[in-house]
C-alpha cells in the first residue's frame, strides 16, 4: 500500500470519527478509545433517496439510527386514525431510542427521506456490546431515554382538566418527538373538539388565539406548528 492509499484511508478514518463524536451517544468519549471500541464493531453506513421508506410503523425495531445527513419526514397515525401528523427531524437525532427495548419494540411511526440521506446503523447487539465495554456510551443512552420519560412526566403534571391550552399543547408535545420541526397535523376541527371534549366553538376561540400569537397556522383539515417552544411554554407556565 502507498502513501497516498494510507492517507485516503486516514482521511475516510478520521471522517468517521469526526462524525461518530457528534452524535449524542458517542460525545463524551475519548478520540483512542473510540478507535479501539469501532474496531470491534460492525458500523453500517445506509443512504436513502428521496421518498425513500426508511420504516415502516409496525416494523420491528432491531438497530440503533443515527440520521447524520439528510431530511427524513416522520408520519404517525392515532388508534381511531383521525389524526395524521407530520413532523421532520433534524440530523443527528437518535431514531426512537424508547422503542429499542422494552414491551413494544415497533417503530410507531413511519419514516420516509425527503432528500438525500445518509444513516448509521448499529444492531441491537452490538450496541449491547458498547454499552458494556463503555460507560460513557450506556450512560449517554439513558440519559436520552430517562430525559424523555422525564420530560412527558412534566407534561402529564402541568396538565389541567379545564385548560384546554394546555391540553392542546401536550396534544402537540407528546406526540412529536423533541427537536424536529415542520410539524403538521391533518385532522378535521370536529375530531379535534371530540378528542377533548369540548365543542368546536370552544376549540376555534383557541386556535386563533393560537394563530394570532403565531404559534400555529390552521386550514380547515391542516394544522402546522410555527412555534413548538410557545406551545411548551403554555405548558409549564
């Protein structure tokens, strides 16, 4: 092998690392001990095309995602399937981690690219393997799992029976996930005054209160959130 083969395999080497150090389960660990973890490790690097399905709901859940480039949409259909919401998700985001283990180990949404994409794949097992060679690594992931557990626990809290902002607001925040954006729900207002229980006059008056403080935009079946921090304001406070 000539020097300029082992400076591209440096190059290419070095790229992966850059990247692996920017994604929250690896951040944290040391440049040499991540070298020695990786060669032990089976990394699969997937690229999609748009309109590409990445997963369907339903489908098992068997590895670890890491959206390191690229745009993927989210699309998450309720029980009764009256409400149909989109979402995108930024890159770097860790796909679903809460549904790697325990009783429902489905993807309980549908993920579809919207441009080109490029992900990381980790099986199951071999994330099971990091966490036990690394602490940072395990701790990294139930940092992630325990802050969304403890993050919808604050939402159920702030709740009120007789508010409907904030009922309306965790409506939103529980089913999106943190960080991603272009938000969408397709529902008619009717469904959406049934599911809480109030009449649709009731539900008008506070989405254009809503729409006036530009926290969200509605058509007649479409509704699109301008401001998830608003909403999450109205919750706490």
């Amino acid at each position: 092998m000539n020097d300029y083969s082992v400076e591209i395999i440096y190059v290419y080497m070095k790229t992966i690392y850059d990247t692996l150090l920017q994604l929250p389960l690896f951040q944290g660990i040391e440049r040499v001990k991540l070298i020695g973890l990786l060669e032990k490790t089976a990394l699969e690097f997937k690229k999609y095309h748009k309109d590409d399905v990445i997963f369907h709901k339903g489908e098992e859940c068997r590895r670890f995602l890491f959206l390191i480039k690229g745009n993927i949409s989210v699309e998450t259909i309720d029980k009764s399937n009256k409400f149909l919401i989109y979402e995108r998700m930024k890159k770097s985001t860790l796909l679903f981690p809460a549904f790697l283990f325990g009783k429902q180990t489905q993807y309980p949404a549908t993920a579809k690219a919207l441009d080109e994409v490029s992900l990381l794949s980790i099986e199951k097992s071999q994330a099971l393997e990091l966490m036990q060679n690394e602490q940072i690594f395990l701790l990294n992931f139930l940092n992630i799992v325990s802050n969304k557990t403890q993050t919808a626990f604050d939402q159920i809290t702030s709740l009120s029976e007789t508010d409907l902002k904030k009922n309306f607001a965790f409506f939103i925040l529980t089913l999106t996930e943190k960080g991603s954006s272009d938000i969408h729900i397709k529902s008619t207002q009717q469904d959406l005054a049934d599911f809480f229980g109030v009449a649709r006059p009731s539900l008008l008056k506070i989405l254009n209160e809503f729409k006036e403080n530009d926290i969200i935009a509605y058509r007649r079946k479409e509704l699109s959130v301008l401001d998830v921090e608003k909403l999450s304001n109205i919750l706490f406070n």
